[in-house]
C-alpha cells in the first residue's frame, strides 16, 4: 500500500479536512484554543465559508470540558455531581418564537 499523494484518487480531494492542534506535553492553555480556533478559520470550506459563500457551515472545536469552570457555576446553582465525568455540554438553536421558545427552554 503506497502512502505517497497519488493525484487520480478523487477520494484525497472531495473529503473535507480536519485540524489538530494540541500542545506536545499535554498542557491544558488558552493559546491552543486560541490557534485550534485560527486553524478552522484559516480552513476555507470547513471553518470559515459555506456553500453560500457568506456563513460558516456549522463546524466546531472539540475540548476538554474545562470542570474548574463549570464546578463553580454547578455549586452556584445548588448542583452537584458526585463525578466530573457526570457532565456534559450541549448547544441549541431555539425557536425565536417566545412561547416556542420557552417551551423549548422546558423540554431541554
């Protein structure tokens, strides 16, 4: 199996691209979300263009969830989870209808 950029394979050009960016020791920082988010940026279908050439089409940076930073707000709010690993982080595109809003808002 050849591991070389073969230019007949359609597969190496319509696949969409990735980026990874992670420091060398393991070191949790600002400055590698920092350049994750400038490598997406700088990826012109995946971070920074859609296919109607104005918005971005919905890509994302995966993390670690930041559990200092969360536990803070948990503790505010009265929630304790006996383990990290018991948390997760989702996004919603609610309704712009308030009622629907709300309702949604009561579901999630």
């Amino acid at each position: 199996m050849s591991s070389g950029y073969d230019p007949t394979q359609n597969s190496v050009h319509d696949a969409c691209g990735i980026g990874f960016v992670a420091d060398a020791q393991g070191r949790r920082s600002h400055r590698v979300l920092q350049l994750g988010i400038e490598a997406l940026a700088r990826m012109a279908h995946r971070g920074a263009v859609a296919a109607d050439g104005l918005t971005s089409d919905g890509v994302g940076l995966l993390t670690q969830i930041p559990y200092p930073l969360f536990k803070r707000v948990l503790v505010r709010e009265g929630i304790a989870p006996e383990n990290p690993r018991d948390i997760a982080v989702g996004m919603f595109f609610m309704p712009r209808d308030p009622e629907a809003r709300e309702r949604a808002m009561k579901v999630v």
